[in-house]
C-alpha cells in the first residue's frame, strides 16, 4: 500500500533540494482526520517571486514563468532534433582512408579526440554542477535537454570514430597523453570540481562568485569559444569536399552549442542582476588569459604542420574575435581582445544550416523541424 501523506510536503519522496525543503517549510500544517481526504492550502506561486538561484517557490511547478526566454529555449531546442545515424557517412570513410594527408588525419583525429572528452565534460557540468542550483523549474526544463544533447553529442563522436574505424582506446586516452590537450580537459575540470559540491552556499558571496564565473566560463568560453571554433578545422576540410558527413555532424552539433552559451551567458547575466552581484575584473582576466594560452598550446599542436586552407594564425584570430562577441554578449565593461577581427569569416554561416544543402546526396541537409531559428 502507498504511503503518501499528501497533506504533509515535507514528508513527500520526491524531496529534492534544500530548495524544496525552503520552498515547503512555510507551508502551514495540515489537519488529518482519520477516513477523510486531507485537506491542504497552498498559497500559489507567484512569479514574481521565483529566482534563478536562492528562489524560496515551488521548484515543481513550472508556469506561470517568471522567465519565458527559458521556455522558448525548450521549445526551440526540440526544432533541431537528429541522430548521428541519420547521416550518411560512406564518404568519409573513403576519404579518410584515400584521400586525407597524414597532417590532415592528425587534425582530424586530435578535434575527435578532444571533442568526445569535452562533451562529456560539458554533460557532467550542467547536470551535475549547474542544473542542481537552479530554483525555476523553466530553467531546469532547458538544462535536461541540455544534458541529453550533450550526451547526443558524445554518440556522435562515438558514432564518427567507429563509423572511420579508428582504435577506440587510442582517441579516448589521447588526452590524458597530449599535454596540449590534456591543458584544455584539466582547466575545465578545476573550473567544474570548484562547483560540482552538494554543500555550496550561494547565499555566501565568494561560493557565490565563483559559482557565477565557472558558470560564465562554460557558456561563455568552454561552449562559446572553444566548441564554436573547435569544429573550424573539420568545417575547413569540408570545404575542399572532404570528411563532409562528420562535418554535417558536426553542424547539428554547433547549433546545439550555441544555443547552450546564448543560455547560459543569459542566465549569468540574469543571476548578477537578481544577486546584484560585482563581478571582480582580474577574475574574467585570468579566465580569458588562461582559456587563450590553453587554446593557443591546442592549436600549435593539432595544427603544427599546415593543412591547406587552414592555419593556427586562422584558428586563434577566430578565437579571439569570437571572444570578444561573447564578452559583449555578458555585458561586460571591455573586450578581452581589442579589435579582433574575424579570420574564419564563413564560420557563423556554419551554424546556419538553411543556407547549407548536399547537392550530391540524397538528403537535404535542412532538418529543422519547427519554424525559423534565432541563434544568437
Ligand atoms: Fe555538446
Ligand atoms: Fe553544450
């Protein structure tokens, strides 16, 4: 038989946070009477009321919103729906094995290679670290996509090595072997264990601080940056008509990541405000330098000898261009990198799969399933 008091929420199993131990410690108590339905009055959530983190309201009621951007996110996330299997990888396979250079098979590898560990990263970040401070539930609603996307994402690497044949134990240990790799996956795991602890206070202002830059350095850097440019090399090789399957992948997945740093850049923004939070200027500094030096030890190493129509001067210009944009997008005072320009100027049009369609396939690339789609 259920044993479920419904008139006491305290004592309900579905208890989640402290946020929902906050959010029904000031519900009065109910009166039972034996052989009758209890009865309960629960004063109802007023919107206004609800926060991105520290909110006292019911974290398991999702409308009406205090924040509609957050849903809108939900729902336009569900507009770019795939599987890695729905694309047609013959091609690349030939290519990789007849066509490629040795130099181009080393970019191609070491992007995989630091792909699948980076997406992997980015799931645990979000659902384990990020989602669990959440106190509305629409913003919850976006992060769990977020996580499932994330791990869509490894698949499709997953799915891009096994599909070329390459040896599995070799790709997923290269990072813990490359120290220029290894540079990228450690910078982010520091940033990801400072937060990823059940006992955080954020009503403490320096847990608070630094949960908001590790917050901003995923969205802004790890998915804005790092992600954003990271399939450049791939995207190059596609336009000498060469891996174009793993590159179509890799555009799902790019629009995905973008979307992820828009949200996440938004939902910074809107926790400095409600938290009326400074941020200190050497900590946004430090996190720009570090993120640009790792790039840069990345960079020169996957592209160490030159691949036709690619170059780590045009990998880091991007960056740093790219850079700038996220830094405006977070509001912030300066630009990390003053008047860069764009390097990879057919990068954004990328993300834009309208535009894109394989003339010699069988499939129009087009897979948007729902209306027009903003990306940033
Ligand atoms: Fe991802
Ligand atoms: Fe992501």
């Amino acid at each position: 038989m259920l044993d479920l008091n419904w008139g006491d929420p305290l004592a309900s199993p579905v208890r989640q946070t402290d946020n929902d131990y906050r959010a029904y410690k000031d519900i009065p108590q109910v009166e039972e009477k034996q052989n009758e339905t209890p009865k309960i009055r629960m004063a109802p959530v007023n919107p206004e009321d609800k926060r991105v983190i520290n909110g006292h309201t019911d974290i398991n009621q999702l409308a009406p919103f205090k924040y509609p951007w957050a849903w809108n996110f939900f729902l336009n996330a569900n507009k770019n729906h795939w599987t890695p299997l729905d694309i047609n990888m013959a091609q690349d396979v030939h290519d990789y094995r007849y066509k490629l250079t040795l130099e181009e098979r080393h970019v191609y590898e070491n992007v995989l290679s630091y792909l699948t560990t980076s997406d992997i990263l980015a799931m645990r970040n979000i659902g384990l670290a990020v989602m669990e401070k959440m106190s509305a539930p629409e913003l919850q609603i976006y992060q769990a996509r977020q996580v499932y996307e994330e791990a869509l994402h490894t698949w499709t690497y997953q799915h891009c090595i096994e599909t070329i044949g390459l040896n599995q134990s070799e790709i997923y240990n290269r990072y813990r072997v490359v120290p220029e790799i290894h540079q990228k996956i450690a910078l982010a795991n520091r940033r990801l264990n400072s937060v990823l602890r059940s006992d955080i206070d954020l009503t403490d202002p320096d847990e608070l601080h630094n949960f908001v830059i590790s917050y901003m350095f995923f969205a802004a850097i790890f998915e804005g940056c790092w992600f954003y440019n990271g399939f450049s090399p791939i995207f190059a090789l596609q336009r000498r008509g060469l891996m174009k399957g793993t590159a179509e992948q890799l555009q799902y997945i790019m629009r995905d990541e973008v979307m992820h740093a828009s949200f996440g850049i938004r939902v910074v923004k809107q926790i400095i405000h409600e938290e009326k939070l400074k941020l200190d200027p050497k900590a946004i500094r430090d996190m720009w330098d570090e993120s640009y030096a790792a790039e840069t030890a990345y960079t020169n190493y996957i592209l160490k000898d030159p691949i036709l129509g690619y170059s780590a001067e045009m990998h880091l210009g991007q960056f740093r261009h790219i850079a700038n944009r996220r830094a405006h997008q977070l509001g912030l005072d300066s630009e990390p990198f003053p008047g860069a320009e764009a390097t990879l100027p057919w990068l954004d049009e990328q993300a834009n799969l309208r535009k894109e369609k394989n003339f010699f396939e069988t499939r129009v690339t087009e897979y948007q399933t729902g209306g027009a789609l903003t990306w940033e």
